[in-house]
C-alpha cells in the first residue's frame, strides 16, 4: 500500500518554482537598477516602519494585559514611527538607505544571538537526557526497585 501526500504537500514545487522565478528577476532587476532599486527599498522600509508603528502604538493603547506588556510595545510603536518619519522627511539625504542598513545590521545580530542560544538550550537537553537516561527509565526502575 503506498501512501499519498496531501494535495497542498504535491503541489508545492509550483509555489518553490514562482518563488524562485519572482526573486530571478528581483535579482535582475536590482543589478540592472542599483540605485534606484535602493530608493525602492529604502521607501518600503519607511512605509513598513510607519504602519508597524502606527499598529503597535494602537495595540498597546486597546491591549487587555499588563503594563509591562503594553510599555514595550507602545516604546518600539513611537521608535518605529519617529524612524519611518524621519525616514521620509530626509529622503534625498541617504537617511532612507542608512536606516535600511541598520535595520539589516540589527536583524542579523538578533538572528545569531536567537540562533546561538537556541543552538545551547539543544545542547543542554541533549546533555539531561545523556545524564537522567530515556525518559520514563527513571520512574521505571524505581518501580522495580520498590516492589
């Protein structure tokens, strides 16, 4: 008996294959246009900090949670609109694509330390299994002791 996958599993070589032809020519696109390709991304960038700003700030003004939930939230909503702003009033002075370079800049930092601490915590459940033996052995041998 052979088993099928699921019809959104065989189908999904055709969204891999419309992926990869719309990033082809992305890519094509940036090195035929470089400086304007970054204007483009340095105004999408301001247009995403203004309306995640602005989101933010209205969730945390209607959120039913704690303050400390809601302080943060409402500091990265200001944060977030003061640079999308300053993102569009300085526009013909480079701002746009000094900003897209920090916001990649703290991305990638974000992305090595996440992934470098999730990489110990792997580390360090592998190490308690090694140590404490397969769960469950434990509570079993102590049953064949007691009894």
């Amino acid at each position: 008996m052979t088993m099928r996958a699921p019809s959104a599993v065989r189908d999904l070589w055709k969204v891999v294959l419309a992926w990869g032809a719309l990033t082809l020519i992305l890519g094509i696109l940036i090195l035929a246009k470089p400086g304007t390709s970054i204007l483009v991304a340095g105004a999408l960038l301001g247009a995403y900090l203004v309306t995640s700003g602005i989101a933010e700030i209205a969730l945390a003004l209607v959120l039913d949670a704690s303050a400390s939930s809601r302080i943060p939230l409402f500091i990265t909503g200001g944060l977030s609109l003061a640079l999308g702003v300053l993102t569009f009033r300085h526009f013909g002075y480079a701002y746009a694509v000094l900003l897209l370079a920090l916001w990649i800049a703290v991305a990638f930092v974000f992305q090595g330390v996440s992934e470098i601490a999730a990489r110990q915590q792997r580390i360090r459940m592998k190490w308690r299994r090694k140590r404490l033996g397969k769960p469950g052995a434990a509570s079993s041998r102590s049953a064949v002791t007691s009894s």
